[in-house]
C-alpha cells in the first residue's frame, strides 16, 4: 500500500465464508457446559476476499483484490449473558492480482448475540 501522509485511511468491502465442522458438543454437554449458540470447538474450511479500494476513505493501494482460502481449528463460545468469544487458527493459501503465498490464519472475536 501506498501511502502520501499519516492521515489517509480506508474501509474496504470484504466476503467471508467457511463451512464448519463442530466436533464436540456432546463431550461439552456431558460435562454439564453449555452448548447453546454453537459454544463448541470446531474444524473448517475458511475463505475470504476484499476489494482492493476502499469504498470509504483515500488509501490508495497497488492491488486490485486480495484473498485467503485455507484449513483453520477453532472455538466459539455464546455465554448466558450474550457475550460471544471466537478464536481462530491455520495457515492458507493467500493470493492478490500481483502474489501469491503461504501465510497464517489468525481471528479474534468478539461479539453480543441477541436474542434466544
């Protein structure tokens, strides 16, 4: 990315998608923890990709999208409250109209779920 000052900022437009397998709500249920809101641990199948401008701001960058596929482990829990915690971890095949690499993944959340 290129950059003429320290104020140009940007938002871009990104997808996201991931097929998740959850394996083990019922040793979570024997042990009387809660499994509500998916709070398991899971394997999956993760991708994502951006707009290489941003929809908002100036930043100018030399790319015109930028992407990730790849195989990652991972954890969410749902508490009573609606607290919502996930963590995700692997290592992808990342890609953009100018490279292509190996590179980890790595996701935090945070989040409140509404609702029941």
């Amino acid at each position: 990315m290129k950059s003429n000052n320290d104020e140009d900022y940007g938002v871009f437009l990104t997808f996201e998608g991931a097929y998740r397998y959850y394996y083990n709500f019922e040793k979570r249920a024997n042990k009387g923890k809660n499994t509500s809101g998916n709070s398991a641990n899971y394997l999956a199948m993760t991708t994502y990709i951006a707009h290489g401008d941003p929809i908002l701001g100036d930043l100018d960058t030399d790319i015109d999208y930028v992407g990730q596929v790849g195989p990652v482990w991972g954890f969410q829990r749902t508490y009573n409250s609606g607290f919502n915690l996930g963590l995700e971890l692997g290592v992808g095949y990342a890609f953009n109209d100018n490279d292509q690499s190996m590179a980890p993944i790595v996701n935090f959340r945070l989040g409140w779920a509404f609702g029941k």
